[in-house]
C-alpha cells in the first residue's frame, strides 16, 4: 500500500505510527475516561511496533483530515470511551422510529458498502426529539458500514442522501440541531470515510443553496459530490453502482425489505412474485 502513498504521506504515516504508544498513555491517562480507553480502533492494533497492513491505511485517514492528527487521533478515543462507541454494534433501537431512516444495501462497482439517507416524509420531534438516541443510531449505522470494510481494498463508504418529499418548512429546529451534531460526530471522528456522495431528489431551493455554497467547498468534497437532476438519478448512479445492487426506487433490480434497527434483507426484483 506505500506505493500510493506520497513520500510526504509516508513520512507522516511513519511519524504518527512512532507516537501511538504514547497517544494510547495520554488517552488512558484521562481521569474519568482512562478505564475505558481501548489501544485499537476498528479492531486495528494501535501500537508503535505493529506490522499490520491495515494501520497505516487508519492512521492516513487522520493525516489528510486534519493538520494535527495525533490531536484527532486522541480526541477520537477519548470520544468513543465517552459516548461508548465501542459496544453500540448491540444496542437496538425502536424499529417504529428508525426503520427507512437510513441503512445499509449493496455495494459500489469498486466493492464499498452504499449507506441510504432518506429524509422525506419523516416526523422531525419523533426521529430526531431525543437527540442523544438519534445520535446512538446514527453511530451505529457508521458503524455498521465500516465493519464490512477490510481497510486495504475497501476503505471507505458511499453514501445516499434522499430528499423526496422534503420542504422548505421541514427543517425545524430540532432537524438543525440533531443535524449539526451528526455532522461534528462524523467529522471530528470518522475522517476519509467518504467515497462518494448522491444527492437524490433535491427540491429547487436545495439546488439553489447547493450552487451557493458549491465555490466554497474544496476541489476535493466537490469530487465527491454527484447531483442528481430528476430524469437521470438511474443513469448517474448507475455509473458508480451496478443495477444487481442498485433499490429499483432508483431504477435498479433490488427491493429494499426494512426489518429491526435498520437491518437491511435484499431480494432481487425478478425474485419478487
């Protein structure tokens, strides 16, 4: 994997792997957090003398996101002792609230897992009222994705975002906040997790703002952002996601069947009588 690297990557990669041992002291050295503190993230051993092939594809995921990645690094297991991410995988959540909210189906043509958004025709104060439990789920799903990652071909996710039925009024209050905190949870936490983005169904104000804000966003996010006009939501997702794995809501050959905490069981259309 070091042939993809830059020498000024794997210069970096070989600096923050030195102080791993270290930044696992610190961490644990956190009053009310050490007990808690895990030396491994994503199942990948933290430690200076590893020779796992997987760490340095974790540890660039840290350095492109932010310029002080030991920090990042840090901040990111005290955060997982505190908000316990570690054992969330088992938690379960009220299937009549979550179910269709978001999960996980099928891959990309290059093998990611694909993670579907849907925001319309969703009650904000029952998703979203109690935030710390929308939060909880919401980990979880990321969490979810990134246990069907192998950290060498698969390394990140492709994510879905779909606004039909939503309006301009259905942002409140609550749907701001619980959304500024999911946004600070993934960035702070999970950095380079993000292949590609659709933006599916768009409303005409949404397009409007999207074009407002498009300048200001890096060359590199802008990459990552596909948007879908309506008439060629099949063809444009298509390119990056085979129809075998593709909800035929979007024009391809799966129905989606949501059963408990988002759990997904796909069955082909033809399958379907």
């Amino acid at each position: 994997m070091s042939s993809s690297y830059t020498p000024i990557e794997q210069q970096a990669i070989a600096n923050l792997k030195s102080q791993l041992d270290d930044i696992v002291k610190s961490a644990k050295e956190d009053p009310e957090l050490g007990a808690s503190i895990k030396d491994s993230l994503w199942g990948i051993s933290l430690s200076s003398t590893s020779e796992d092939t997987r760490l340095p594809v974790l540890l660039i995921k840290f350095i492109r996101a932010r310029r002080q990645a030991r920090a990042m690094l840090l901040n990111t297991l005290k955060w997982r002792a505190s908000f316990k991410a570690d054992t969330i995988l088992t938690e379960e959540f009220p299937p009549e609230v979550f179910n269709g909210v978001g999960y996980i189906q099928g891959e990309d043509k290059e093998g990611r897992p694909v993670c579907y958004n849907m925001y319309g025709g969703l009650d904000p104060e029952t998703v979203f009222g109690d935030l710390n439990r929308f939060l909880r789920w919401r980990v979880q799903l990321m969490e979810k994705g990134i246990q069907l990652l192998d950290f060498d071909k698969k390394t990140d996710m492709v994510q879905v975002h779909d606004y039909k039925g939503v309006s301009f009024f259905s942002s409140n209050s609550t749907t701001k906040n619980a959304s500024s905190a999911t946004i600070k949870i993934m960035q702070d936490n999970y950095p380079e997790f993000l292949a590609t983005k659709f933006f599916i169904n768009i409303p005409t104000w949404g397009a409007f703002l999207f074009k407002v804000f498009r300048p200001i966003l890096s060359e590199a996010t802008r990459k990552k952002f596909v948007v879908c006009s309506e008439g060629s939501v099949t063809q444009m997702m298509t390119e990056r996601i085979d129809p075998s794995q593709l909800p035929d809501r979007y024009g391809g050959k799966v129905v989606s069947i949501v059963s408990s905490n988002s759990e997904i069981e796909a069955k082909t259309a033809d399958s379907l009588d």
